[in-house]
C-alpha cells in the first residue's frame, strides 16, 4: 500500500460543481443564444455584459461547466483505450480548462 | 478517508476493446452522458466568443448573433440542446442517488427528489430569462 497526496478532491469538487451549473443554466442560455437572439425572437445590442455582476454570473456559468468537462472527457478518453497516455490527457484536459478560466476573465474583464 | 490506496501496479486490468461502450445500450447511454460535456463546453466557448465581439463594438456583436441564424449553427444548437438536457436530466436522477434526502426517519422517494430539481430547474431557467429580458437593450 502506498500513501500518496492527491490533487483529486480539487478536481471532483471542480467537476462536481461544474456539473450542477451546467444542469442548471446552460439549457436556457442555449435557447437564448442559439435561438431566440439569430431568430429575433429577442434583440439585444449586449449592453447588459457591462455590468459587473452580470459578468460574475457569465464566469461561473462559463468556466465551471469547462472543469465538468476536462474530468468526464478525461475519464471517458482512458475508458476508451487511452490509458497509457493518461498524462498527457491529463495536462490537455484539465490544462485546457485552466487556459479556458484565464481567457474567460481575460474576455469579461475587457468587454 | 485516508490517502491509502493499493499500488497501481499490483493490481489487474481487463483488457477491453476500444468499442466496448457500443456492446450494451446502457454503456452507450453512459457514453453519450460523457460526451453531452463536450457539446457544452463547444456552446460555452461560441458563447463566449459571441461577448468577446463587443470588444469590436455592438455592431459586430449583432452581426455575430446574426450569423448564428444559419442552418448549421441553428444544427448545432439544437444537438446542444438536447445534449444539455440529457445532462440535466441525468444528473439530477444521479443527484438523487448521490444525496438522499431524509424527512424525520423516512428518506424522501428518488422520484420525488428528482421532480423537485425538476422544479427549481424550471423556476430558475424562468428567472434567467426574466432578468436576460428585463437587462437587454
């Protein structure tokens, strides 16, 4: 048996929380983005991104739901035969998502 | 929990075919449960890249949602969609699992306990639309 310190509980919590958020809030706005707004169901010239709320709100609706991501496609990429390269899924899984989070602030903060 | 675990290799793998997700449909449905993560990250980064027009200014921005009219985009987002609702689905049923809710001795049935995120889901995705049609301009 070995004893080891893992960064794992980081990474569930991180896909656990991404998960809810998705369940949540990604369906309407996929309405709203995908549908109602090309359709012109609704206008919108997108001053409500300038409020500093709002652009909380588009941070966790965004960059969460990436976390969910990097662990199920990680884990589905080494259930599907991929295991020997599990390191390297692991840094462009969840390496992604962290460039996903920088560039995600980077975007809000300058809108 | 204790960070003990057996060493990894001492321990026996299975081999199994890439495919084996293809052999039952339950392992498929497990699989396309995965893959509804990848939809919605590809919509959350086009949506992303939707706000990042305004650094172009409004024009640019309602040209984009405009663009997203066509037939492929309009595609995409309908498989996105019910990608998203699957997920949504699906992990409120496991939540249900996962977080049994207790009332005094009795735990709250499954069904119960899933209709009732159902609900909030409901309450909150109107809300969202409210406040989105409320802030718009």
């Amino acid at each position: 048996m070995t004893t080891e310190k893992t960064t794992e509980p980081l990474w569930w919590g991180l896909f656990s929380a991404g998960g809810v958020v998705a369940a949540f809030l990604v369906p309407v706005h996929i309405i709203l983005v995908g549908f109602a707004l090309p359709l012109g169901w609704i206008t919108d010239t997108g001053t409500l991104y300038r409020y500093g709320w709002v652009k909380a709100y588009l941070f966790v609706l965004i960059v969460l739901p990436l976390y969910h991501w990097a662990h199920r496609f990680y884990f589905a990429l080494n259930d599907m035969g991929l295991k020997p390269m599990n390191k390297t899924l692991a840094i462009l899984c969840y390496g992604g998502a962290v460039i996903g989070t920088v560039v995600t602030a980077w975007i809000l903060l300058k809108v | 929990m204790t960070g003990t675990r057996p060493d990894p290799s001492k321990l026996y793998h299975r081999k199994m075919p890439a495919t084996w997700w293809l052999q039952k449909q339950s392992y498929f449905l497990f699989m396309l449960r995965e893959l509804s993560s990848v939809f919605i990250a590809i919509f959350l980064l086009v949506y992303l890249y939707q706000i990042y027009q305004l650094t172009q200014g409004p024009e640019a921005y309602v040209a984009f949602t405009q663009k997203l009219a066509s037939p492929g985009w309009l595609l995409f987002h309908l498989v996105a969609l019910a990608f998203a609702l699957y997920h949504t689905i699906t992990w409120f049923q496991s939540s249900a699992v996962v977080l049994p809710v207790r009332l005094g001795e009795h735990l709250v049935p499954r069904q119960i306990v899933t209709a009732l995120h159902i609900g909030a889901w409901v309450v909150v995705s109107l809300g969202i639309l409210i406040l989105f049609l409320a802030l718009k301009n």
